[in-house]
C-alpha cells in the first residue's frame, strides 16, 4: 500500500485530500496519507512506501518542489479525478492534476506536472508546457499553446490559436486575444500587456 503525501500549505491541500480519497479509493493500492509543508529549502528524504502531490497554485514554486521532490527520489502521481473528460486521444503528461469536471479535449496535449482546477478547460490541438496552472473555470480554446509554468487565474480566457510565453500569468477574468509574450503579466479584456513583469 503506498501512502500519497500532500505537499501544500493552503487551502488547496484540503481541497486534494478529498478529490484524492475520490480518485484512489479503497482497493486501488494508495492511501491519501497528510497534507505536508514543504519548502525548498528543507532537507527532504521521501521513506520508500510514500508518493507525491503538489498541490500549489504558484507554477515556480510547484517546479521548485516538483524537482526537489524527485531529485530526493521521490515518485510524483497524477490525480486524474473520476469527473474530468479526458478525451481517448489526447496527451496527458505523468503528475498532472485534473480536478474534478476539468476537460481536455481531443488531441490536446499536456507536458508532465499541469495542474487543471475545477472547471478548467483546454480545447481541441491545445498544448499546455509543463507547470502550467489553470485556476477554475479557466478556458483555453482549439490549437492555443502556453509555455511552462504560465499561470491562468479563475475565469480567464486564451483565444484560438493564440500563443503564451513561458511564466506569464493571465490575470483572473483576463481575455487573451492576441499572443503574449514570456514573462508578462496580462489583466482585463481585451487584456492589457505588461511585458518582463515577473523577470
Ligand atoms: C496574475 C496575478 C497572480 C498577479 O498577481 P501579482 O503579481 O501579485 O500582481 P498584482 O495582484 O499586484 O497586480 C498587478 C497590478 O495589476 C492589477 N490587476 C491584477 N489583476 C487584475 C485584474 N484581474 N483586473 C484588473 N487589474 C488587475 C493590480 O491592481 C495591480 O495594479 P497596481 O500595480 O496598479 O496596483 C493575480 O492578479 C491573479 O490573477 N491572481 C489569480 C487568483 C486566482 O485566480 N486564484 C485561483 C485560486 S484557486
């Protein structure tokens, strides 16, 4: 029986034990074990019968632990809750979590470590880089591409076709129309560009 460890200090942590006890339940060999603080600096040694969720909606901070995690040798799952749609053909890399009625369309492809919150949404030929986080009720539309660790927050919006640099954040309710460059930050609709915001 392997022990699923938690790895988060908000409210998100609370939130995965329940979606975790629903996607391993009884008899799928897992036990959703604690909710524990991790920091990167801390000294960290994984004992052989644990496995890993980060549950954190910062994607840098995510890919600090994330590495720290499984350069300590430590196994990182996914969470794939029963309610998502994932369609038979699209790509879903290894750790990523899909929260309860998130969708991936056909053909979308997710690098390994995406985090999908409720009612997240990503369309047909969309690709999502590693650590990209999409905050509830995101949406991104056919053939969008985001680039790692590019954070959606709650209700925002990527257009067709439209691409996203790596580690810009698409600020909550913001409408991405046009592409956008790494490291920006984008609020409002049509959303206004503030480029090398988070260099
Ligand atoms: C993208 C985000 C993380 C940026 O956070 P940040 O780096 O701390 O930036 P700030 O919040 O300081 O915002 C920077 C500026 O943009 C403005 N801004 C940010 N989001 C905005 C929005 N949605 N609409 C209008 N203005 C916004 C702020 O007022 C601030 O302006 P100022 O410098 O004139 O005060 C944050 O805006 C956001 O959207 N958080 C998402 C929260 C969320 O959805 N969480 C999901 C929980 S499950």
């Amino acid at each position: 029986m392997k022990k699923i460890v938690i790895i988060c200090k908000g409210g998100f942590g609370g939130e995965m034990q329940i979606y975790l006890q629903e996607t391993y339940p009884e008899g799928s060999g897992y036990v959703v074990d604690r909710v524990q603080e991790l920091f990167p600096e801390d000294d960290f040694r994984p004992a052989p019968d644990e496995v890993f969720v980060v549950a954190n909606g910062e994607p840098r901070i995510k890919a600090a632990l994330v590495r720290k995690i499984e350069a300590a040798g430590g196994e990182i799952i996914s969470m794939i809750h029963p309610t998502a749609y994932v369609a038979p053909n699209a790509k879903v890399g290894h750790g990523a979590i899909l929260c309860p009625f998130a969708f991936v369309a056909p053909f979308a492809e997710l690098e390994p470590h995406v985090t999908m919150n409720v009612h997240a949404g990503t369309g047909h030929n969309s690709k999502l880089a590693t650590f990209v986080v999409l905050s509830p009720y995101a949406s991104v539309s056919g053939a969008a591409e985001l680039g790692t660790e590019v954070f959606m927050g709650t209700h925002s919006y990527v257009a067709p076709v439209v691409k996203i640099g790596a580690r810009t954040k698409i600020s909550t309710g913001a409408f991405a129309v046009v592409d956008i460059p790494a490291n920006a930050l984008a609020i409002g609709n049509p959303a206004r560009v503030f480029p090398n915001y988070f260099d």
